[in-house]
C-alpha cells in the first residue's frame, strides 16, 4: 500500500549520524518509553472504577450534577493525562522504530 522504503532511504541518506549517536538516541528513546509506561500505570491505578454499567443495567440515571459535570472533575482530568502519555508512548515507539531501521553509512535495512 505505502512505500516505507522510498521514505526511509530519503532519512538514511540526510542523516549523518554515527554509529555512537544512533545507540545513544535509541537508547534515550528507551528510557523515555520506560518513563512514560511507568507514568501510564501510575495515571491508570489512580483512575477510580466507575459503575456506569451496572446503571446502564439498572436503569438508575446519571443525570446529577456529578454525572454532568465528570469531563471537569479528576476523573476527567486524569482521563486527559492518560491520552496524552498513550500518544507520547506511540509518537516515541514510532521514532523508535524509524530510527533502528536506518542503518548508518549504508541506507535502510529492511
């Protein structure tokens, strides 16, 4: 469908980037992954379980002020921060893997 090779034999061939310098962003790059899933699990355990499902079953009604206003509470908020570090997590894994494919001097391997 897409042709990865064409882009990524464009990035091998403007890079100039030693060996030592492609190990060490890899590197970093893995730490910063590390961080970011370490932070995703703190982010997730602090969530709270909510019982919109066993309402749904139940038929009672969310309509209070809570139910309404839940995109502004911690909920909400924490919500917010576990999106943001699941696109970090994949805009890094993403650079990640782009980056191991360049092999320096001599093009891309695939």
């Amino acid at each position: 469908m897409f042709n990865f090779d064409f882009m990524l034999s464009a990035i091998a061939n403007t890079t100039n980037m030693t060996r030592e310098v492609q190990q060490g962003v890899l590197i970093a790059l893995m730490v910063i992954m590390s961080i970011l899933a370490i932070a995703m699990i703190v982010v997730v355990l602090m969530q709270q379980g909510t019982a919109d499902n066993v309402q749904a079953i139940t038929g009672s009604s969310t309509d209070s002020y809570y139910g309404k206003n839940k995109a502004r509470s911690k909920e909400g908020l924490l919500k917010k921060i576990t999106l943001i570090i699941f696109c970090l997590i994949m805009v890094t894994s993403i650079i990640f893997f782009i980056i191991s494919l360049v092999d320096v001097g001599q093009g891309v391997e695939l």
